[in-house]
C-alpha cells in the first residue's frame, strides 16, 4: 500500500525533524504509541482515513487528493514572509521578516516585536511554520529539527500554550 508506507516515511521525518517522541505525537493526534510505532516500522497494514487526517494534520500535513497547482514559491511570497504578514495581523506594526529569521535563528526574542512572536508560535498554521524551517534550511542551511527546537525554546520563554510546544 504505496500511501500508508509514503504517510509513514512523511510522519517519521516530520515527527523527528519536530523533536516529538512517538508517545507525544500519539498523545496529540490522539492515537496510540503502539500505532505510530507500527505505522513508522512498516508493520501496519490499514490505517482509517480519520486517523491518518488526524495525525497528517497534527504534524501539519493535509491529507487529500491532490491535482496539479502552483507552489507557494511560484506566487513570489517566501515563507518567512508569510508568516510575518500573518503573525503581524491583529498588530500595529508587523514583524520584518528579517527580525523573525533573526529570531528563529538565534532565538533572541525582539523586544518590539513579542507580540507577533507569540502570535506565530501560537496560532500559525503548522504548514506555515514548517515551511519556514525548511526555507531557513535552504537559505541558511539550519537543518529543520533544529528550527523546531529554537521554535519550542522560543515558545517556553514567551509562555505559548500550543500543546505541540
């Protein structure tokens, strides 16, 4: 079954890349350990498609049925320049998308900008946020699990209360 084993390589890497151990991931897709791990191992042989929904879109996977459409990249916007605009919505003053790879790559928290820090580690959609971490990989060659880290760190210091921190 040619989906389930290319859910299971999706679902190990991202897990992995996120810092998730299998008991965590299945805590929060509401799974058990044993199936993530049999998932993950290759040893299971059906998986519901409620379940395998649940668990794409807690690593921040969609799960469908998928025709031929342009990239984020085509339309011009980078990641990072996404989720400044959409973290900097209910705000003022927006967060350069300078000051949060900055922040993403340091993880030095900008003062002015706390807010809309917050906002992406809280309410940003995970695809967003995984598209930054593999855009700082392209760009500045930070391997994706280590994103995932300063983003946890990030999310502990500013008191996020997103379950996946």
């Amino acid at each position: 079954m040619p989906i389930l084993h290319e859910l299971a390589a999706s679902v190990k890497k991202k897990r992995s890349e996120m810092g998730l151990s299998q008991e965590r991931l299945a805590e929060l897709a509401g799974l058990s350990r044993d199936t993530i791990n049999a998932l993950e191992s290759g040893r299971l042989d059906n998986l519901s498609l409620t379940r395998a929904e649940r668990l794409a879109n807690t690593l921040g996977y969609g799960l469908g049925v998928t025709g031929t459409r342009a990239s984020k990249e085509d339309s011009g916007v980078s990641a990072l320049e996404a989720a400044a605009t959409s973290s900097s919505i209910s705000y003022a003053a927006p967060i350069p998308p300078e000051v949060l790879r900055h922040s993403l790559l340091t993880g030095a928290i900008p003062p002015k900008h706390m807010a809309q820090l917050r906002a992406l580690l809280d309410e940003s959609p995970l695809p967003v946020l995984s598209a930054v971490a593999a855009q700082l990989e392209r760009d500045n060659g930070v391997r994706p699990r280590i994103t995932w880290q300063r983003m946890r760190q990030l999310a502990a210091a500013l008191a996020c209360s997103r379950p996946i921190w």
